[in-house]
C-alpha cells in the first residue's frame, strides 16, 4: 500500500506499507507532476515502513523520472533503515540539484521537521 500526504502545498509525502512496484511508482510520479504544474519546485518526503516489500528493481525503474525532474525538487527527505536505500540515496544526490537527505525511523519527526523549513 503508498499513501500519500501533503504537509504544505509545495510538499508531497509517501509511506510506503506494502509493495513498490510499477504501480507505486506510476502514483508517485503522477503525483509529483501535478505539483509541478502548479510550483515550480517541490520538496519530497518518501519514507519505508517494515511491511514495504521494495525491490533494486523498482527503485532503479524510477530512476528516469527522477533524472528528468531533478532540477524541480527543492528538499527530498528519505527515511528507511534499510542500509542499501540509504547507500543509493545517498548517491542520488549526484543527480538532484535538490538538498537530499537520508533519516531512520527513529528521526522520522526530524525529517518532516526538516522537509517543513
């Protein structure tokens, strides 16, 4: 399951409880496109939950959009503790002109903290 939340109008956030898949990402992006019909960029706030069943696969999918977008976000916030989503965001940075920053759960308040400033 992906729901999805806004914390302020230029701010979109995602839980991910469940598989991400095609269609998970299909939703994110088109999420994220709408606000950017609207701001000319937008923060980001993706966090996993134990449930989320994520695959290299998916993530790497996803990879397109988020070069074609990347000069559009202005924060993008990552919570996981699955060390090799932290390991890949942390290189995604190479690719967002935007200020990414990786959290854990357990900072979870300091992320939307953060994403909200």
């Amino acid at each position: 399951m992906l729901s999805s939340f806004s914390l302020s109008d230029n701010i979109i956030g995602f839980i991910i409880d469940g598989p991400y898949n095609e269609i998970s990402i299909e939703k994110i992006q088109t999420q994220v496109y709408e606000k950017l019909e609207v701001y000319d960029k937008v923060s980001l706030y993706i966090e996993d939950t134990v449930n989320a069943d994520i695959s290299l696969k998916a993530v790497v999918k996803s990879f397109p959009f988020k070069i074609k977008t990347a000069n559009r976000f202005e924060r993008v916030a990552v919570v996981t503790d699955r060390k090799w989503l932290q390991l890949l965001s942390t290189l995604e940075k190479l690719f967002f002109n935007a200020d990414l920053r990786v959290f854990t759960t357990e900072q979870r308040l300091q992320a939307i903290q953060w994403i909200s400033h």
